[in-house]
C-alpha cells in the first residue's frame, strides 16, 4: 500500500515538471496574444577594435646619410617644428660655405662688369655671361643650404615618440623611417565590423566604445567616413571559434566632445553579442578619456537603428499577403468572436520588434500567428 502510494506521488510530481518545462521553456503556442506596447527599438552592430593615434608621422631622412643625434627617446613627448633628427651634416656645411664663396666671387666678377659695360670697356655679352654666372652661384648656394637645413629633421606635429627603429652613428637610407611620432591627445578606435553588415553603416550613426580597462564606461560617439575598399581583418575576435577570414571594411568613428567638468563617458554595461567577423571603424576620444595606450582592444558598438519610445509590436506576429503587412487584433468587448484583420504602417525594426505608425494603439491585443 506503501508502495503504491509513493509510486502515485512520483507520477504526479513527474506531471507537474514536464507542465513547468513547457510554461517556463516552451515556444509561443499559435493563438496567443500579445499588447501594443510603447517601448525602443534598437539594432546594433557589435564589434572589437584596437585604440590607435588619431595622427601619426613617421620621421626620416630626406637623403642617404649618418644620424649624428636623436633629441627624443621613445615615449618622450616632442612639440610642433621641434628638430629630433640630425644628420651628420659636415658635408652639407661644407656645401654651403664654398657656395658662399662662390657667389662672393660671381657678384664682384657682375659688378666690375656691369662697370666695364657702363664705360663702354666690355661688351654686353661679357656682362651678360658674368649675369648667368651669379645666377648660377646663388642657385648652387640655394641647393646646398637645402641640403644643410634636410640634415635637421624637425616634427611636423606635437606628440609622443612612439616608436625608435634607429639609433646615433648608423647610416640610413633616405625615406627610411628613424622615428615615429603619433598625437596622443586625440586617439582613435579602430573596429573590425563584419562584412555582412557593411551595407548597414551609415554616416552619423551613433557609436559607443567599452573597454576591458575601464568596466563599466561607455563612450560615445558617431560614424564620421566610411572606407571604399574592404581588406583582411587583422583584430582577432575574442572568441576563437568565431570566423577569422572575413574581408573588413575601414570606416572612422569620432567621440562626441564631453563638456568640461563632466564626466569623461557614461555608466554603462556596453553589453553585446559577439561579433561574427569583420569591417573596420575608427572612433576619436576625446582628451578628457582615460588614458587608453596605444593597441588596447576594446569593444564597440554602433547603432544601425535607435527609436526611443515608440509604439510597437513584436516581428513574429506579423503576417503579409499581396496587399502588404497585417495583423490579426482581438475585438474588445466583442465575446468571442473572429479577430479583426488590421493593416499596419511599420516604421523601424530590430531583431525582434518593429515600430508601428499607423493602424495599432497602445494595449490592443494581436494574435500570435
């Protein structure tokens, strides 16, 4: 009797349990209903990129020669016109004081003969020869404190050193880089965004950007260019098993500017889905950011669709025929009778919801196809 009693209460108990899956677990039956809601909706492309200078310059000699000195070790900053690189320059000094000479020489040789020519003691070719031969002096002395100013190589930008490849006494070859000198007062993001979603970028496109570095921060921002040409992605994904060989498009994304005294990016969880592969985007922090260093991943993300309280209803309820999108809506107050079919005017739409403009109001129920 025991027994039996136990085995009853196992069935029952094993009932309920496979009841709880369904209602907690199970897929939304056909017939249901659901409420017209005021609600957002919100689709976005998520990404991983790496912080980058916002300009970066590379330093080198203009021509084949010896580096006497380096003003600036890497990491050190250097300011705007600032000479970083000198060439060994005894030969270009040495150009420029025979030149002077020269052209000492040709101006006398000018000027006693114009003398001549005025007295009529030399002829006008003779004046005209010791012309060109002054011309060609002052060329000559030209060229060569040219010459002697390229032994100077100053930065064309204020920045940081970011990179050293040479040091004092070696010999380069000219347009050969010495040093890299990158603006860190505004860096820049570079994402990877799948290629599939290329078609949905868009210019002016909100952006934000989180970071491992800094939990809890999103920064703000919006799509300012987009690239023309994809190429291969160069971030890895932070999940190895996601697609590695999809082509990326570059695009560049600039941080809106936060106003003194505030906060330097908003709380935030910066949440998303991981990205399938990529395109790549470029953001612009502003000065006042956490000191991002260069190469740092971060994660962002770019809205392709932002409606902020407007009337909606989820995609699965929609159905369409010939003459368009409808949906089927329970007639209040009516018993239980047919449901009304509605036409609807959709607006905006993510993954899951779609904004209504016309033909809903807010509480109506529809039918779950």
């Amino acid at each position: 009797m025991k027994r039996a009693f136990w085995i009853i209460l196992l069935v029952l108990a094993a009932g309920l349990g496979v009841i709880g899956v369904r209602v907690l677990h199970g897929p939304v039956d056909s017939g249901q209903t659901v409420a017209v809601i005021y609600g957002n909706i919100l689709d976005r492309i998520a990404a991983r990129g790496k912080v980058e200078a916002k300009t970066t310059v590379d330093l080198a000699g203009k021509v084949d020669g010896r580096i006497q000195s380096i003003a600036a070790k890497e990491g050190e900053e250097v300011a705007k016109d600032q000479v970083v690189i000198t060439m060994d320059d005894e030969y270009a000094k040495a150009a420029v004081d025979q030149g002077r000479a020269e052209l000492k020489d040709a101006e006398l040789n000018y000027s006693r003969s114009r003398r001549l020519l005025q007295s009529k003691a030399a002829s006008t070719a003779q004046f005209d020869e010791a012309s060109a031969k002054r011309d060609l002096a002052r060329a000559h002395l030209e060229m060569a404190e040219a010459l002697l100013k390229d032994m100077h190589i100053a930065s064309p930008i204020s920045g940081k050193v970011i990179a050293k490849y040479r040091e004092t006494g070696e010999s380069v070859k000219a347009g050969l880089p010495i040093l890299t000198i990158a603006d860190v007062s505004a860096v820049r993001v570079r994402a990877e965004i799948d290629e599939d979603d290329v078609g949905r970028l868009a210019l002016g496109q909100e952006a934000s950007i989180t970071s491992d570095a800094y939990p809890g921060r999103v920064f703000t921002g919006k799509v300012i260019e987009i690239g023309e040409r994809v190429g291969k992605r160069s971030i890895k994904l932070e999940d190895p098993s996601k697609i590695t060989d999809t082509k990326v498009l570059e695009a560049k994304i600039e941080l809106k500017n936060i106003e003194s005294g505030g906060p330097c990016g908003e709380e935030g969880t910066g949440s998303s889905d991981a990205p399938r592969a990529p395109a790549q985007a470029r953001a612009t922090l502003d000065a006042c950011l956490p000191p991002f260093k260069l190469g740092m991943t971060v994660d962002v993300k770019i809205d392709v669709v932002r409606r902020d309280h407007v009337l909606k209803i989820p995609r699965r309820v929609l159905q369409q025929d010939e003459n368009g999108s409808y949906v089927k809506v329970v007639k209040e107050g009516r018993g239980e009778g047919p449901p009304e079919i509605r036409r609807v005017v959709l607006g905006a739409m993510d993954r899951w919801d779609v904004e209504v403009l016309q033909g809903l109001k807010e509480r109506e129920k529809v039918v779950v196809p």
